[in-house]
C-alpha cells in the first residue's frame, strides 16, 4: 500500500511541477532538474538531519550516502541494461561524446568525487563536505541547464 502511496505522489509532484513550469514558461527538463529532483530528496535530508540531532549518526550517513548512492547505481545500471537489451546484448559504447552515455559518465565522475569526498572527511557529514556536495551540485546543475538552453529545447 506505501508503495502505490509513493507512487501516485510522484505521479501528482512531476504533474503539477509540469504545469507550474509552463505556466512560467520554464521548459519541463529545467522543472525536472530542480524542483522534482529536490522534491525527491528533501525527505532523505529531513531524515538524515533528525538523524543526526538525535545523536544517531550512522543513520544519517546511511541516509545522506546509501540512498542517493542507491539511487544513481541502480538507475544507471537500469538504464544501460534496457539499452542493452534492445540491442540484444550488444556491448554498450560509453566513450561516445553523445546524449546518455556523456551524462552517465559525468554522473559516475561525481559519484566518485562523492565517495572520495565522503572517505577524506573520514565518513563524516562535515560543513566543508556539505559545501563540496552543493558545489559539485551546482556545477552539475549549471552543465545540464547549458545543455537544456543550448540546444533550444
């Protein structure tokens, strides 16, 4: 039943940030970029900050690290897996310069930089760590919205 709860309120999130986006002519990737992906994370930050207050520290690593991290592993490997069983197993070629492959290679980068991060900080969720996360963020966020502009979508 939580499921088909969860399920249904993302339906009803993207929908209505959908709308709200063209209502303010703001293309849907853009509203999907921001407003949806910190729709979807704002509940794991609320989790791992009462975490943390409440002295349960290895909660709040769990939360800040293993869901997100989760979250980009499996869609990653969903993703290439479809993409490969549409081609029927073929070898899918990663070091191409376009579309899927340029943006799963980034997205990898960065979550290299957030373990090694995360490993520098001794596994603790830091002021400084916090920082370097919104700024690999906002880097990443400028990227994709330089693509979404550029290309004239």
């Amino acid at each position: 039943l939580s499921i088909l709860w969860l399920g249904a309120t993302s339906f009803l999130l993207s929908l209505c940030s959908v709308r709200f986006g063209r209502a303010l002519l703001i293309p849907d990737s853009v509203v999907g970029l921001t407003i949806d992906s910190i729709g979807t994370s704002l509940p794991n930050l609320l989790a791992a900050v009462v975490a943390g207050r409440s002295g349960r520290s290895e909660t709040a690593i769990c939360q800040a690290f293993g869901s997100n991290t989760f979250d980009a592993l499996v869609a990653f490997g969903l993703v290439q897996f479809i993409k490969s069983a549409t081609t029927g197993f073929e070898p899918i070629g990663l070091l191409s310069a376009g579309g899927v492959e340029r943006d799963s290679i980034i997205d990898l980068v960065l979550l290299f930089l957030y373990v090694w991060f995360f490993y520098f900080f001794r596994f603790r969720l830091t002021r400084g760590f916090g920082w370097i996360c919104i700024c690999l963020y906002a880097g990443w966020l400028g990227y994709q919205l330089f693509l979404v502009y550029s290309s004239g979508k």
